[in-house]
C-alpha cells in the first residue's frame, strides 16, 4: 500500500486503504475502555481544523481523535478571521502553510475545496463534508459501526437510507462505501430529493409500505435539511413527518423486525424521527459518534504528510 497524503473522498480510496483503515480503528477503539485513552502516536504533529460550516460531531471527534494520539490541536475560528474581511482559500491556505502543519480538516459549503486545498499544503487534507459531494470519514464510522453490529457480516445485507439523498454528502459517500463492502442499498425519498442519477444497483423506494417489504437489515435517517424548505422541496415539516419520518408506528415495525437504525445527526426531533426513535434499543446514534472517534484515529494514523 503506497502512502497517501490526503483522504479527499471514498472514490479515490483503495480497497486494501479501506480495510487498513477500519482494521485500525478497532485496536483504538479498545483504548477508549482505558483510564488513560492516550497513546503518543503522532506526538510532535499538529492538526489543524478549519470549519467554514457548522458542525458538533466531525468537529469535536476530529480534536478528540487527534488528542488522543498525542497530536497538538489548532482550531482555526472562521469567524474571528481575516476570512470575514474577504480573505480568500487559497491565501488563508498559502498563511497557515508557513506555520508547517501536518494534518488540515476541513469542512467547507463547496464542493471541491478541500482538494483545492490539498493541492496548496503539504499538510495532509482530509475532508469533513464539502457541500454535497463527500463527507468520507462519516461513511468510514457507519461502515465500521455496521460491521461491528454484524459481526463482520456486511455482504447481502440491506440497508435503506431515507431522506434528502439529493442534498446529502453523507448519504452519497456511505452509499458508495457500503455497497463496495457488499451491502445492498436502498434511497427512500420524496421525487424532489431523490437524485436521478443513482446506480441502477440502487433501488429507489417513494413510501414506506414498500421499503419495509424489502425488509431492510438498518434504517438509516438523514437529516431534513430545514433550508430546503424555502426552496419548496417538501410541502411542510408536518407532512414529511406523515410521509417520509419514522413515526411512531413505523418504528414498532422496525422494533419487531429487530431492525438496526442509524442517523449521521444531527436530528430533527418530530420531522424525520420521534422522541421514541431516539430511545429505540437498536439505535446506533452514540455507537457512531463512539466510533467516529476510533476511526478518525486510524484515519490521521494511515495518512502522511509531504516532508517539509
Ligand atoms: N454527522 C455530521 O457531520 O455531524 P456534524 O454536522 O455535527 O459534524
């Protein structure tokens, strides 16, 4: 496996990358049962993170991960930055690139700008969601958080992913990841945020009488994206909920089935999922936030910076 400077999206990743990645994050993980989480991998390299749009998990996950392998953190604060005088990427880039960084993570509304950014550093860049192009290292902590749930079982497995998979980097990198991991994928939407493009291999559900035949193994939620509202996607929160949330009674049948349920967050109690959801049994919400942390770990673990 020849060394990569920049984890950009799951497209340009190799198969043994992916699984070299996921391998490592379980032994990090272990290290979490620990009093002391800290081990001194990448003691001496310094993290950047630089967050142009809001975030809770990515962003403290990131400064937890890195922290944790001894890196020193810098968040970069977007808003009290020359940024807000108009300072543009590429020469916010071109004045951190003097303090000699080793690893930028950047989450960004345009897609694109993350490898605009790798190729200005020789930091490692990794993307933590760019508009709605990538958002890979969510789709390495679900994939990895399924595997666990399956004992490493992943092939022929069914998951259904419902919401705005238009708008959703999230759902375009887990679909692309899971598939290639042997699942088979299912987009539950309404026809204003299903893509057009999907991979014939996808299936496309528009109720949830006929997703449910198809008996998914995982539920996976995306978040309604409340400023689509404004652009006249959905008639109403209320009427989504009806349609396309896991109501109350749709949840009794994921409860019978024993079926697993998983949401990037952050969520919209009421739209796409209930109070009920969120305490449902086989919720995966905090083991993906758990695990995010391990494999974001491997992740600056398995990327090396160019030599100053
Ligand atoms: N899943 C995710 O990207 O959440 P945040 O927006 O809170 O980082």
């Amino acid at each position: 496996m020849s060394p990569r400077k920049d984890l950009l999206d799951i497209a340009s990743l190799q198969d043994e990358e992916i699984e070299f990645i996921l391998a490592n994050a379980t032994p990090f993980k272990d290290l979490f049962k620990r009093s002391v989480k800290k081990v001194p991998t990448l003691k001496g390299r310094t993290m950047l993170t630089l967050f142009y749009e809001p975030s809770t998990r990515t962003l403290s996950s990131f400064e937890v991960a890195a922290s944790r392998l001894s890196a020193d953190v810098t968040r970069f604060d977007v808003d009290s930055s020359s940024v807000v005088k108009g300072e543009s990427v590429v020469d916010t880039i071109d004045t951190l690139e003097a303090m000699r960084l080793d690893y930028i993570v950047v989450r960004h509304k345009q897609s694109g700008i993350p490898n605009l950014i790798a190729q200005n550093t020789r930091a490692s860049v990794i993307n933590a969601g760019d508009g709605w192009h990538a958002h890979p290292t969510q789709a390495l902590l679900d994939a990895f958080t399924l595997r666990e749930v399956t004992h490493n079982e992943l092939p022929g497995k069914r998951i259904l992913i419902v919401g705005d998979i238009q708008h959703s980097r999230v759902a375009r990198s887990t679909s692309l990841l899971l598939r290639r991991l042997g699942m088979q994928v299912a987009y539950l939407a309404p026809g204003t945020l299903m893509p057009r493009d999907t991979p014939a291999e996808i299936t496309r559900f528009d109720n949830w009488t006929d997703a449910l035949d198809w008996n998914p193994h995982t539920v996976y939620l995306l978040r309604v994206q409340m400023e689509r509202q404004a652009d006249s996607l959905f008639p109403s929160v209320g009427e989504y909920h009806r349609l396309f949330g896991l109501t109350d009674t749709r949840l009794q049948i994921l409860r019978d089935r024993k079926t697993w349920l998983m949401h990037p967050g952050p969520v919209n109690r009421g739209v796409e999922i209930t109070d009920a959801g969120m305490n449902y049994d086989r919720s995966l919400i905090n083991q993906q936030v758990e695990n995010g942390i391990a494999v974001r770990m491997a992740v600056l673990y398995t990327l090396r910076p160019n030599p100053a």
